[in-house]
C-alpha cells in the first residue's frame, strides 16, 4: 500500500537532544558549494523558524492548491457523468485526474501534520485497488459524505478513480458514473479538511510548546526520508525486482501512465528541502520564511566537506531521475532508484548523525 508508511514519533527528550545539536545561535560565514569564490552568511534556525517556514510557505499553499485541483475534478467528472451518452468529455476528466495527481504528490510526498493526524494518505491514495471492491461499491450506489464512509478505502481516493476513467472507462448517465462523481467529491472533501488543518496547526500559533516543536521539526526530517525510500523502494524498485522472470513491472499509476509524472514531482519535492536548487542564485532561506534545506542545517553546523559531499549525492540523484523517460525501461528505473538509495544511505549513515537527528524511521526500507 502506497501513502501509508508509518513513522515512529520521536520522544521529546530525543528531539531536545538533537535540538542542542543543532539549533545553536549565531551565524556562520561560510563559501557557499556553488561558488566558492563568495561568502554566504548562513544563520542556524530555531525549531519554529523552521516549521513555520515550512508551513506557511509551502504546506498551507500546497494545501490550498490542492484544494482547486480537487474541486475542478469534483466538476471535470460531474461535466462527463450528465453529459448525453454518446458526448461525456472523458478526456477532460482525465486530464484533471492527472492535475490532481500532481497537485497531491506535491502536499503529500513528505506528510506531516494533519496529512498524518487524518491518515490522509490512506483515505486518498491507497494502492493497489481492488476492483470487486468497486465493484461492490457501484451497486450499492452511495450518497453523499456519510455513504462514503461506509466505503472501504481500497474502492475510492485517486487510485480507484483512475481505475475508473482508465482501466474502465465510466459512461455517462450509468451507475459507475455515478460512484465516479462520488468518489471525486470524497477526494475533494479530504482536501478542503487538510487545507483547514494546515491553517490552523498549532506551530502557526502561540499554543505549541517547544518540545512539540522540536519533536514535530525531528518527525518532518524522519519524514523526508520516509518518503525518499518510499519513491525508490516501494514505487521504483520494487516492481522491477519483483516482477516474474519475462514479465513487465506494474507501476502504481501505469493505467493512467503516470508513474514518471508522479515521480518527478515526489523527487522535485525532495530535492528542494535536501539542498539550495538551483545552485546559481540561490540564498539560504530567511528564517521564517520557508522551509529549511538539510545543506543548510550542515552548513549552519560548520559541516562543509559533508555539505559538499550531500549536495553531489543530491545532484547525481537529481542527473538519474531527469534521464528516466517514456515508455520506462526497467534497467533505467532500477538505475535511477540505486541512485537515490545511495543518497539514502549517506543521510542515515552520515548526515543524520552529523546533525544529531535520531532517526525513528524503519517501515520504509524495503530491503
């Protein structure tokens, strides 16, 4: 199942110590990896900074376009469902699936807050479907928010949804249609309750202890990770290394053929909060005022030569995914995965334990 891999939650006294570690005051004068030639002032972040950054200028407005993407869904597949039976606008439903995907990827790939509070990912995008769940779920024809309920989560979110436009292709004015129309206003539902909840978390206010923020900063880096092994292991890999000798893997999205899409934006993702990208140009983030790279938390320690040697592992990363391309190639994929397991390897060998950040991290790996 994609989207819910569950992380330990990290003990206050685990997060005070990597706090100590790393939330130090002063600035450091240090040249930055892309020009070496300058200086780059970059300041050490509180534990608030850094989450309200990340919150408020990035989560909430991902939330929020997530929100419209939803919503136009919610009316692309109500267009096609009551148009006449020869003249829905499938292609335009789909098209808005795959907005919606990427809109969803770009919230979700490192989930924190409401996003795990309301098991979320679960409820949206739980993989693989199961047809005779659909099935079953068409014929009883539900209704409305308190119907759906009833629902089992295999049956609806964006998988079940693609099954639908894709794998078989609802009609207008029929029952399939019909739960298609439901399953859309459920997403759309799920979307406007985490919009809401990332409005009102508490590290937006003054109600959070410190330890809650430090213990929340500690589980949005165990997160990143998570969701770094979950691209390469359980949506890259894994259904390349098992998939039957003479046989094509199954991706998650491979109805829609949207696996590479997906991916592009989980990783573009990741690769914005693993370091300053692109290079040129690039200050280190204000405090408050976005979310905080790890180069910048090694960098603000004083840790280089480990900064430089991430950076590189990010870049070698970022060079395997862009060359990945249409129709996938198993040799490719397992390629480009090797490559972000290896950055994989050097955050929980290295750079965690630079930065002093216990790792709680575990479902994710899958070897």
């Amino acid at each position: 199942m994609l989207g819910d891999l569950s992380f330990s939650r990290l003990t206050t006294a685990a997060a005070r110590n990597w706090r100590h570690g790393l939330l130090t005051a002063g600035l450091l004068l240090a040249p930055p990896l892309w020009a070496q030639s300058s200086v780059l002032a970059v300041p050490s972040y509180t534990a608030q900074q850094a989450l309200q950054g990340l919150y408020r200028h990035q989560l909430l407005p991902d939330a929020q376009r997530f929100v419209t993407a939803a919503q136009a869904l919610v009316t692309a597949t109500q267009n096609h469902c009551a148009s006449a039976p020869t003249a829905g606008d499938l292609a335009a439903a789909r098209t808005q699936w795959q907005s919606t995907l990427l809109a969803w990827d770009t919230l979700s790939t490192v989930a924190v807050g409401p996003l795990l509070e309301r098991r979320s990912q679960r409820q949206i995008d739980f993989w693989p479907t199961r047809p005779a769940l659909i099935e079953k779920a068409i014929a009883r024809a539900p209704q409305g928010a308190a119907d759906m309920e009833l629902v089992g989560t295999p049956a609806k979110g964006l998988p079940a949804l693609e099954w639908l436009l894709w794998t078989q292709p609802v009609a207008p004015q029929t029952p399939a249609c019909a739960f298609a129309v439901e399953v859309a206003a459920d997403i759309g539902r799920e979307a406007q309750a985490l919009a809401n909840g990332f409005a009102s978390a508490p590290v937006l206010g003054t109600q959070t202890t410190p330890q809650a923020t430090e213990a929340a900063h500690v589980e949005w880096i165990n997160q990143w990770l998570g969701a770094l092994e979950r691209l390469r292991w359980a949506e890259m890999e894994k259904p390349v290394v098992s998939a039957p000798a003479g046989t094509a893997p199954t991706f998650a999205r491979q109805a829609s053929a949207s696996d590479l899409a997906s991916w592009t934006s989980q990783w573009r993702l990741l690769r914005n909060h693993a370091a300053l990208y692109p290079r040129q140009g690039r200050a280190p983030v204000k405090p408050g005022e976005g979310a905080v790279p790890i180069e910048s938390l090694l960098m603000g320690q004083g840790k280089l030569a480990l900064a430089s040697r991430w950076t590189e592992a990010v870049e070698q990363s970022d060079r395997a995914m862009a060359a990945l391309a249409t129709p996938l190639r198993p040799a490719e994929v397992q390629r480009a995965a090797q490559s972000l397991k290896a950055l994989s390897i050097l955050f929980q060998h290295e750079v965690a334990g630079s930065l002093n950040i216990p790792l709680g991290f575990s479902d994710a790996d899958g070897d």
